[in-house]
C-alpha cells in the first residue's frame, strides 16, 4: 500500500518504525481511493480515525474507527478512505500464518480480546519515539507477529464482530427517553463514524432519525393505550420517550397515525379510564394556561 505522499501523524515525519522484519507506520489522509496488487507484504491497518472500504478476494470490508482490517499486498485490492479525515496505522507483516485467502478483508474488533491487544500494541509503537537497539527491535517485530499472528489465526466463528445495526438499535432503545440522543452520539457510543452508521441503517431501507422517530412514536401509541397510565398527561408520556415540545409529538403522532394522541387515547381505553385520561388532559391543559 503506497502511502507516499500522506501526511505523517502523532508529530513525527512518516510515523515509521522498522521493526526487524516488520514495519509499523502512521500516517493520515483525506478521503481517497486507490488499487494495486502483484507485489507487497501484507498490511494489518488498525484505524483510529475515519472509515475504510476494502474490496478483495470477492469480499468487502467496512472497517471503521477502533477496528482492523487485513489487505494482501500481493493480490489486486481496491481501498477507499471515505471520510474526509482517517488516521490508521499499518503494520506491514512479511508472512501470515494458516490460510491468508481467509483472513483478507475481514474485520476484526480492536476493542477486545486478541484484537484490542494487537490494537493497544501497535497504537503504542506509533506513538512511542524511543530509540531501540537492534536486538529490541528485532523482538518487538517478533511480537507484533506473534500477536497479529494469534488474531489472523482464529476461525471465523471466533472472530467477535464489530457492532452493527441489532447491537446499535438495542442501545438506540435503551435511550429513546434521551431527547437530546443524536447519531452522533449513537456512532461514538459503538466507536464507528456517524457516515458509517447512516450507511448501516441505509441498507435496511431507513434514516437513523426516522428509525428513532418511529420507535419513540410506537412506545407512545402503546403507553396511551394502557389503561394503568390513564392518570398520566398526555404531554408526560411524550417526554418520557424524548418529545421535549408537546406541539412536535401532536404534529409527528397525527402524521404517523392520522389522529390526534388525546383522541386516539380516548378512542382505545375503556369508557371510565377514558374519562379519566379526558379529564386529565384537560386539566394539564388548564395548567399549562
């Protein structure tokens, strides 16, 4: 993978460390796409900032922040950096072990297990500026084989995938009662760029905001169909699943459902706890006068 002509990072020019056999770099970029193939070790990219596409052996790999990912450098690929800045260190490994056919473009998690001890391992020789002598050296290439080597080993099974959209909507509904919840908060949350978790939900045929919307408006429909809450207003129930403005819950719930929340209650209940949801909604009414 050349990487000619990228900005160096963590402030030192290229961010290269020569290893033994092995050579550990940093460097960052702006969105780009590039090809190759034919020639090359194999590179073990770990990114700390951004999202990469990889396209290889019939396979496409979406690797986003805190993740890694293999590339063969001697069989065609293409790679593209699709936010406008990714940072990833690349650890070029002469050989790897077992079938290297099975472990190119596939994700491994950085955050756990072998992989987050391969990603600490590699973050830290980035960072790291001490001058080693060349026997240290030579043990450190030594051990960022034997680790790398432990993770590309694993069986496919054994790999813990990275989290994607049922992990991602789980947490989703555990905080629908956060008005102020964002997919920006939802995409630091799982360590993935916000580009890449509308792409996520883009497949299923959704927006993130709409699918947030949407389950909040189902959580409401139901509350205001149980009969045990008929004592509660209207207006707290909206806001017990993130609809801060009692205006903005009418206008989304009428749109949703073609009726307004206190007719569509009144029509649901039984006649006495639908009195009783009546007159406390005209009684929040009269409060909030």
């Amino acid at each position: 993978m050349d990487t000619e002509g990228w900005i160096g990072e963590l402030g030192r020019p290229g961010s290269v460390r020569e290893l033994g056999g092995v050579r550990v770099s940093a460097v960052r970029c702006p969105a780009r796409s590039l090809a190759g193939g034919g020639g090359g070790p194999y590179h073990l990219a770990l990114l700390l900032a951004g999202e990469l596409v990889l396209d290889q052996e019939g396979r496409t790999a979406r690797t986003g922040c805190g993740e890694l990912v293999l590339l063969d450098g001697g069989r065609p690929f293409r790679l593209a950096f699709t936010a406008p800045r990714n940072t990833v260190v690349t650890a070029h490994l002469p050989v790897v072990p077992g079938d290297p056919a099975r472990c190119v473009a596939r994700t491994f998690s950085g955050r756990e297990g072998l992989g987050g001890l391969v990603a600490g391992l590699l973050t830290g020789l980035a960072r790291d500026t001490t001058p080693y002598r060349p026997a240290e050296e030579r043990r450190l290439g030594q051990a960022v084989l034997e680790l790398a080597g432990a993770l590309l080993d694993l069986k496919p099974s054994q790999v813990r995938p990275a989290p994607h959209l049922p992990r991602i909507q789980a947490y989703i509904l555990e905080h629908l009662g956060d008005g102020r919840l964002t997919p920006d908060d939802v995409a630091a949350a799982h360590h993935i760029s916000t580009r890449y978790l509308h792409r996520l939900f883009q497949r299923e045929g959704l927006t993130v905001a709409a699918w947030i919307k949407a389950q909040r408006l189902a959580r409401c429909r139901r509350d205001l169909a149980d009969a045990r809450l008929a004592h509660v207003p209207v207006h707290l129930i909206a806001a017990r699943w993130g609809f801060a403005q009692p205006a903005d819950f009418s206008r989304a719930f009428r749109t949703a459902y073609g009726v307004a929340p206190s007719a569509f209650r009144v029509r649901s209940l039984p006649t006495n706890s639908a009195r009783t949801a009546n007159d406390t909604s005209l009684v929040a009414q009269q409060t909030q006068m």
